[in-house]
C-alpha cells in the first residue's frame, strides 16, 4: 500500500459488451498527487452476489489491470484482476473458483476445461470491448 495521502478523481470508464449488449463497466479513478490508478467492476443488470470487498482496489506495483473472460460453452463470466504475464489468478469462473495461468492477452486459450483470455484494460480506457468471439 502506498504512504501517499490520495486524492483521487474520476479517470475514464470501459464498457464491458456481450453480443453488443453492455453487461459490465469498468471504472477507473487515479490520484493527482501519485497517479497510482483504481479500478472497480459494476455488473449490469446480471443477479450475481456482492463481493465481499467493497469499493475500488489499488493497483499494486508492478501490475496492470486486466478483464479476464471466462467462457465455457458460450456462457461468459467477466472479473477485473490485477497481474503480469506468467501470474497465476484465483477468480470466479464459470462453475465456481479456479485459478487460470495468465499465458497471453487479447486471445482466448483452453485451460483446463474452460477459455481464458485476459483484456489489457489500458488499451480500452474510454472505449468498450466485445468479450465474445473465437474460442
């Protein structure tokens, strides 16, 4: 955690599609003084249960924030994580928790018996990302 006193505004959005249909919004929030950025995931109009964490996380140092999208026979789960290449990351996942090996970005790869695929969300700051496609 950082010693800095943050001040923290409001940095841009990514809006989360599946089939063209907004499903999930990422906002993102840095702080003036050390630009250390925050990110937090709001679910569109899906019942799903509340974190237990509530509120927006800092990124620790070293990582980026990435979307992971699960997909298992086109039914699609959709989680905000912080990580590097090589990372493994326990999240939930189409079933229950797994943990899935953080092998590349930007395409869906099998691992284990469900597709991965973890979205560099700096690239998409104050755009939107389809989820679905080729897997």
């Amino acid at each position: 955690m950082s010693k800095c006193k943050h001040i923290i505004t409001y940095y841009g959005v990514i809006n989360v599609l599946e089939k063209n249909e907004v499903i999930a919004a990422v906002d993102f929030y840095h702080c003036r003084l050390c630009k250390k950025t925050f990110a937090d995931l709001r679910r569109i109009g899906l019942p799903v249960p509340l974190e237990p964490k509530l509120g927006f996380e800092e990124l620790e140092e070293g990582n980026d924030w990435y979307i992971l999208v699960c997909n298992k026979e086109n039914k699609y789960q959709v989680n905000l994580i912080q990580g590097k290449l090589g990372d493994k990351i326990k999240h939930n996942c189409i079933g229950g928790e797994k943990i899935a090996k953080f092998e590349s970005e930007d395409v869906f790869y099998l691992d284990g018996d469900c597709y991965h695929k973890f979205i560099k969300a700096a690239n998409y700051l104050a755009r939107h990302v389809e989820i679905t496609g080729e897997s």
